[in-house]
C-alpha cells in the first residue's frame, strides 16, 4: 500500500549533493525517515558528525535532521524505502556528449534492493527518453520486477538554484511526469509532502524535456545579451544602459545581463544534452548552437578587455598584477565547478599575468593542474594591482571602496555601473 501521506514513509536520496542533501532535509523536515546515499565516504562522514558541505544547508539545520537522516554509503539501506528518488550528477563527456554514468551506475545499483511497491524517480537533468529507455531496463532486469505494475517509475526534474533564499525546495513548484497515470499520482503525492505546488505531465519525456527548455531558454538569452555587449562595445554603446532602457518595457521584455560566460551544473550543459538528442531526430539545433558559441567565446573578450586596459595603460600582460574579484560561479555560493571565471584565468595567468584573486566563498581552487589561495582583500592587494578584475559579483562586496582604490577596474559583471568612476570599463 502507498504510504506516501504517511507519517511513517520512508524516503531514499540516491546522491547528496547540492540537489540531494536539500531534498533529504526536506522529507526529514516532513516527519520521513530518509536514507541518503552516496559513494563519496568523507561526504558521508561529513554528514554523520553533523557537518554540511552545501550551501542552502547549515550546520545548524542538518543536525537537527539527524535523528530521521540516515546518510551511508550502502545501497543495501534502501531495501526498506517507499520511495527512492535518484540526484546524481550528468555531466558532459569530453567527447560533447552527454555522460549518464552515475544515472546508469545508481539503477543498476538500486534494482538488486528493491521490493514490490516501491516508488523510483530520477531527479537527474538528462535528454528525453532517459527513465524509459535506460533506467526502467535496468531497474526491471535488476530487480525481475516490472515498471508500472510491481513498481512506480516517474521523473522529475530538480529546479533547485543554489544560494537562492527566496526560491527555496519548498517554494519552487515540482513537475512531475510518470511511466503510467498511477506513477504519476505516486510521485504527486510524494512530493506534496515537501512542496507548496506539484504539476502533473503526461509522460517522463514531458518531465525530462520541461528542463532543458528551461536551461535552453536561458541559455539562449545569455548568449544573445553577450552578442548584444559585443555588438555594443564596438559601437561605443553602453550596453547597460540599453539593458535598462528595454527594461522598463512592462511586456514582451524579460532582462538577462551579460557577463564573463555561462557556469553552473545546468545552464552550460543542459542545452547540449538537448542538442545532443535533437541530432538522432535528423534536426540540428541551431540557436542552441550560435548560443554556445557566443556563451564560449565570452571568456576570450574578457581577457582581451583586460588586455586593452593595460595596453592603454602602457602595461602588457605579461608580469602585471591581475587581482580577480570573485571566482565562484555565481554570486553566494562556494562552488566554481563549470564557473566561466576559471576559463578568464587560465588564459590570463598563461599569458603571463601575475595574478591573484579573492572569494569569500572559495579559500582556494585547482584548475588544469595549477593551484590558487584566496588573498586579502586589503588596500595593498587592491591598489596594488595594475587591473582589478570582476567576475563574480558577491553581495557582500563594497564596490565603491573596491573602485576608490583600484587603479583601473575591468567589470564583467555590471556591478560597478551604479559608482560612476572614472576608472571603470564595463564589459
């Protein structure tokens, strides 16, 4: 029998990551025991002593969770789960192409544990057709169960954005497509017990597709504001002001502001997973494509805005000092995996930059086989530098100190705008 409006359900997380571990708080928050597992033992290990490794969950609040969290590295804990939601991480593949292993890895792991009655959803963004042709094989042949008659197969997709307080897991309506009516109604009903608003689909592929056009759409955007910041520093337009102009238009008109590149787990990925499965239908997709292109490139203009600061400046590159504000991949957050600020120092520091950053979320970071340590964000490490450089723009940061003393700073971010110095280029 479905338990899903039961006090007493039992709820597994199959990855406890930035989209996992604030899921398991959720359903221990609605009286569920949770089971969370992942393979990383010192993440277990964290969250065993009570120490949070993600944002959007504190200390504070994993801890009080303990007592209906169980998190582990054994799939066997599942056994005894209602419900087994799967957030594992999709990358792409240095070929391109979308990398589902750790989707792959977690059913075929899963489906030796389950038991008749029990409900799966795959949470992982990944192109339509993934639940029904990749996981239901693997959890039916596993398990000699059958999808949709001895167990409930659904999909759907994670919207969670890191570091955001007002859109939290409880705010951000869930969509849900299931493999039969009755899956769907299962995983309604799971789900209602964590979020305010819950949207039925007709399909695990609606799901699946409702994310990508998500991303896509925004990654479209992104890329046709950045063509537009080109356009516009060629032509001696401030870009922002254009921006805000347009942004007084109350429809039709939805602001994206340009930047240094896209970064994230999604807004990079998702549309190539879509462009990847758009090509087995004979269809090449080309906004996706000029949109990437443009969002690449980004980085590259960044780095030459520099260099044309120095240049003016009488400076090259090579040996000037280079204080980056920000490296994280967006504001509020210590995460810089997929972050386009990375992409603007390797190319600067392989240009000979003497370069230096600060994040107050990032103590330190490694990339392509070289290592950086946060400094201070003093007057010597400011006014010292030959070009403060801003590519992620905290809140926490004061920009009117920042730009009273630097020598010259290169925003890519916009946050200066509002100072009006002097000594401020805007991308």
């Amino acid at each position: 029998m479905a338990r899903e409006n039961s006090q007493e359900i039992a709820v597994g997380i199959l990855g406890l990551g930035y989209v996992g571990l604030p899921v398991c708080m959720a359903f221990a928050e609605s009286g569920a025991k949770v089971v969370g597992v992942d393979l990383d033992e010192r993440r277990v290990s964290m969250l065993q002593e009570g120490r949070s490794y993600v944002t959007d969950v504190p200390d504070e609040r994993l801890q009080a969770a303990l007592s209906r969290f169980h998190p582990t590295t054994q799939y066997e804990a599942l056994g005894d789960c209602d419900a087994v939601v799967i957030s594992v991480p999709t990358p792409l593949a240095k070929t391109g192409e979308p990398d589902i292993s750790a989707i792959v890895g977690a059913a075929s792991s899963l489906a030796p544990v389950m038991r008749k009655g029990m409900l799966v959803v795959l949470e992982s963004t990944t192109y339509p057709g993934t639940t029904e042709e990749v996981v239901r094989p693997l959890l039916e042949e596993g398990s000699g169960l059958q999808a949709g008659v001895d167990f409930n197969l659904a999909y759907s997709p994670e919207r969670i954005d890191p570091g955001n307080k007002q859109f939290t897991v409880v705010q951000i309506p869930k969509v849900v497509g299931g493999l039969t009516p009755e899956c769907t109604r299962r995983a309604v009903a799971l789900y209602e017990r964590i979020v305010e608003t819950v949207v039925p689909v007709s399909s695990p592929r609606v799901a699946e597709m409702t994310k990508l056009l998500e991303n896509t759409f925004r990654a479209v955007n992104i890329g046709l504001v950045n063509e537009m910041a080109l356009l516009c520093r060629r032509m001696g337009i401030s870009v922002w002001e254009v921006i805000d102009a347009a942004s007084t238009k109350p429809f039709g008109f939805m602001r994206f502001e340009p930047g240094p590149g896209i970064g994230g787990h999604c807004i990079p990925i998702d549309p190539l997973y879509l462009a990847w499965k758009a090509r087995q239908f004979n269809h090449e997709p080309r906004f996706i494509q000029v949109a990437d292109v443009v969002n690449r490139m980004m980085p590259e203009h960044v780095a030459r805005m520099v260099a044309d600061v120095l240049n003016d400046r009488g400076k090259a590159i090579r040996g000037s000092r280079i204080l980056v504000i920000g490296v994280a991949y967006k504001p509020g957050v210590g995460d810089y995996r997929e972050s386009p600020a990375m992409n603007v120092v390797e190319i600067l520091y392989r240009k000979g930059a003497d370069l230096r950053y600060h994040d107050p979320h990032v103590p330190g970071f490694s990339y392509n086989g070289t290592s950086w340590r946060c400094v201070e964000l003093d007057e010597e490490q400011v006014s010292g530098a030959d070009c403060v450089l801003i590519l992620t723009a905290h809140p926490q940061y004061d920009w009117e100190w920042i730009v009273s003393k630097a020598q010259v700073v290169v925003d890519a971010r916009g946050a200066t705008r509002c100072v009006g110095a002097d000594n401020v280029v805007l991308i």
